[in-house]
C-alpha cells in the first residue's frame, strides 16, 4: 500500500534528509587511499547520531553497519569491514538512511578515490546525470513511469567509452519511503514491454529513486555474505540515490542540501515564478 504524507510529515522527512545529505558530505570528503570502509562507517554512525537520528540501515533485516559501501564489481550492499580498504583508482558506492521521529531518508553516491580511468568517470556521470533526469521527469499528475523512462532514455542516449552498451540493473530498483524505508510503490530504472504507467503523481508521494549503472552487462549475483551484490561479469558499477516529493513548482530533492534546486533550475524542472 502507498503512504501519503502530509506536510509535517514531510517536514519530517526533509529533516532526516538533511542529515543523510550532511552526512554524505562528510564521507565524500573522507574517502582517500587507505582509508577502510569500516573508518567511513564509523563517521556515518558518528555523524547521523550526532544529530539526534538513527541510522537506518543497521539492524535492518540484520545488516550489521549504518552505511552499505560497494566497491568497484559491487553494486550495492557491501557490508563494511576494516578490511576493505579502498585504493587509488577505485570506485566506491556509499549508500545512507537516517531516521528523524520515525521518517526516513535515504540517499547514496558513488565517489571516485583518487584519479580513475575515463570510463569509470563517465560511468560516475551517465549514472548520476541519469538520476536526475528521472527526477526531473516527476510531475504532479504524471505518472511512475515517467520516471524509468526518463532514467533509461538518458542512460541509453550515452555513448559507451568502450564501444560496449550500458548495463542497467534491474533486480534492484528505487522505492516509496516514508515511516518504512523500504515501501510501495517499486520505481524502475527502466521500461519493460508490458510495465504498467504506475500510480499518479501525487501530492505526499515520497520516492527514493536509485539508478544503478554497470559498465558491462546487467547480470547480478550475490556473494556469500548474502548481502553484497556485485556485477556478474565483474565490471564496474556505480550508484547514485536521492529522495524526493512533489510540489506545485516542481520535485523536492528531500537528501539534497539546496533541495535540487540549482540541478533542477538548471534542468527547467522547476518554476521559478508565479
């Protein structure tokens, strides 16, 4: 069943974004080479309580960490380890929830370490870029599948830097969110033969959209941790994540700091004037 918000839950939920975004921020600026994934979670736990929220992720269906950090062939769900250490020309998925009076937010980056090859910057763009024109794409009285067209039309508009095509993963999809992180209704990163338009856009709809992006096939498995989910051909992959809703000016980024409003100014995917 969809949940509806009102305006103070939302209110709610843009403060629990603010900390998923402020607390991306930090660990943006925190990764380097050598640093472990467990020394980023450990500022992901720090900076999330630090503001009086919960994370999110840890304890959630067991997860043991309050970030998933995936790196390079992962997707998404890593657990963090000191273990995992990342390196210079990696890539690094860092996903993140918080909790703020029982509303979530959840939002994810990919972060390049260091200097990374050319296809792996423009697999850091096409995956990025095409998160935000999904959300461009929302309207009041549009419909879901507004947005998995938009996402695929772009991804698929990219050249390839390596002549291949884009895989774009399809087990894992964006979602509703809102006192439950994870709620109806599913929104696809791309458009299937007989997928349905989707429920209306309306007002108190709050969607995590997350594209995720594979520099070779689609294909996905996961490891034995049961968590972790990696690309089956062991290519690259990225992730990028924002929650929104809609108003009559147009998409609210909720995990973004300035709401989306310069992307999206930028985009023409919000009125400025009356």
């Amino acid at each position: 069943m969809i949940e509806y918000k009102n305006e103070h839950e939302i209110g709610l939920m843009r403060e629990a974004g603010l900390v998923v975004g402020r607390t991306l921020e930090k660990l943006k600026a925190a990764v380097a080479p050598g640093v472990s994934t467990a020394d980023l979670d450990a500022i992901a736990e720090e900076s999330i309580r630090g503001e009086g929220a919960i994370p999110s992720f840890k304890g959630y269906r067991g997860f043991p960490a309050c970030i998933c950090t995936s790196i390079n062939s992962e997707i998404v769900h890593g657990i963090p380890s000191p273990k995992a250490v990342v390196q210079e020309g990696d890539v690094i998925s860092i996903d993140c929830g918080a909790i703020v009076e029982g509303y979530h937010g959840d939002a994810a980056v990919t972060v390049p370490v260091g200097q990374v090859k050319p296809e792996l910057a423009e697999l850091l763009r096409v995956t990025e870029e095409s998160l935000w024109h999904g959300i461009a794409a929302a309207r009041l009285g549009g419909r879901l599948i507004d947005i998995s067209r938009a996402i695929e039309d772009y991804v698929r508009s990219q050249p390839h830097p390596l002549g291949g095509s884009w895989g774009i993963v399809e087990e894992y999809v964006g979602h509703g969110i809102g006192t439950q992180m994870h709620q109806d209704p599913q929104v696809y990163n791309y458009v299937g033969r007989r997928m349905a338009k989707g429920p209306e856009l309306v007002r108190g709809l709050a969607l995590a959209v997350e594209p995720m992006v594979n520099l070779g096939g689609r294909e996905t498995r996961v490891l034995d941790d049961e968590w972790t989910v990696v690309t089956r051909d062991g290519a690259a992959s990225a992730h990028f994540e924002h929650t929104f809703t809609l108003t009559e000016a147009g998409p609210w980024v909720l995990t973004a700091l300035d709401g989306g409003a310069a992307r999206l100014s930028a985009m023409g995917a919000l009125r400025t004037s009356a």
